[in-house]
C-alpha cells in the first residue's frame, strides 16, 4: 500500500512540475533561448552599472534572440553612445536597439529634471526652483 501512495506522489508531483514549466511565457523562445536572453540582458545591466564614469540608473535593458535594446533617459549624447558601446561589447548581443532619450534638461543627482512636477500625497503638483542642486 504504501508503494502505491509513494507512486502516486510522484506523478502527482511530475505533473505539477511540467504543467508549471509549460505555463511559463517565454514569449515564443524556447526555454533554453529564454534563460539565454535573461542572461545577456543582466550581463548588459551589470556591465552599466559598473561603467567608471556613468552607472546608467535611468536605462532599462532587454533582450529578445539576442537582439538587446536600451530604453530609458541620460544627460548627454555622449552618455548614450557610451552605454551602446558598452552593451554591444557584451558576449550573446548580436543586435543593439538604442532607444536611450537624451533629456534637454538637466538631471539632478536623483536622475529628475529640475523643472518636472513633484506629486506629494496627492496634492496639486509643485515644480520645484531651478537653484536645486
């Protein structure tokens, strides 16, 4: 009897498994593509964050077959040509999409425009003085 229940755990406990991994959207990639994809994307993030002069806070990174694309914000157009330099470095990027916005006001360290509405506890928006460091 007791072989039985232990049998009847384990293709319970099979099937959870495979209807789980099935149930995984990978978007049309196999699984294997996927994870692969995963990891160029947070090997390009991680190679960002790391730059010596920009750490790149504001730039998400994804990728999909190995095509990896760069969205977000800088300062400068220096900035985004050094992040599309540094991603197309990284090994498994076989294609770059640079969609980085270069902002035409300047950041504060936060990575705001000194002149964008600041929403508190939702209360009428304030823009905040220029002399903001």
């Amino acid at each position: 009897m007791q072989i039985k229940q232990l049998m009847l755990a384990a293709c319970l406990g099979t099937a959870v498994a495979v209807a789980g991994l099935t149930g995984c959207n990978t978007g049309g990639r196999t699984t294997g593509t996927y994870i692969d994809d995963r990891k160029v994307a947070s090997r390009v993030k991680g190679a960002l964050d790391d730059a010596p002069v920009y750490k790149f806070p504001n730039v998400d990174v994804s990728s999909f077959n190995g095509t990896v694309q760069l969205n977000g914000f800088v300062a400068t157009p220096d900035q985004k040509q050094q992040a599309a330099q540094i991603a197309s470095r990284i090994e498994g990027v076989r294609q770059l999409v640079n969609n980085i916005t270069v902002q035409s006001m300047p950041m504060s360290p936060t990575g705001r425009t000194n002149s964008a509405p600041v929403y508190n506890n939702n209360n009428p928006p304030i823009t905040p003085p220029n002399n903001i460091p």
